[in-house]
C-alpha cells in the first residue's frame, strides 16, 4: 500500500518515544559510518588496520559498529593507526568554540 508520506512525515506520525528511538538509532549508524568511511577514505582494509593495532580483524569490526558508544581512548588508537591526529571541538554553552588536542 502506497501512502505518498516522505519518511519525516511517516516519522512526525510516530509517538515521541518512537520518534526519540528514530533518531537515537539514527545517530549510532551515522557515528559508525563516519569511522569507517575515514578508513574507507584512506583506502586500508580492516585487517591491514588491524595489523597495526595489534588487534584481530574482528576487533576492528567491533570498534566500527559501535556506534556513539565509542570510548574516546579506542577513537584515539584507531584514528593514530591510519596515521591521523584526534581533537575534540566542543561548544560551550556560550556559543564560544574550544578546540581541545586529545
């Protein structure tokens, strides 16, 4: 059956909780695209990453699935094995930005 809705009007039909698990759900696959679209970008395979760590390939998979529940200190690792830097830009509640070197 074809309604016609586009996918934020199907969403704005929605309880708010439902809304809520939406967009929370939808905020973890964007935070693990971005981590493997980075190793993507640098054009290395998990298991050459995984060399470098130290680690298994499955292990790699592991730190690319998940999601915004990503310790900052395995973010660092994972970014310094493709041979980047992390820093953390952060708002403050002034609307002031800090950049701060991690």
């Amino acid at each position: 059956m074809k309604t016609g809705l586009t996918l934020q009007e199907a969403i704005a039909r929605e309880s708010p909780e439902m809304q809520e698990k939406i967009h929370q759900e939808a905020d973890r696959l964007r935070a693990e695209y971005a981590i493997m679209q980075i190793r993507n970008d640098l054009e290395i395979s998990q298991a050459k990453l995984a060399g470098r760590l130290g680690v298994s390939q499955a292990a790699v998979h592991k730190v690319e699935h998940a999601g915004k529940d990503l310790k900052l200190s395995t973010l660092k690792r994972y970014i310094e094995a493709l041979g980047g830097k992390v820093s953390l830009q952060v708002e403050m509640p002034t609307g002031e930005g800090r950049i701060y070197t991690v």
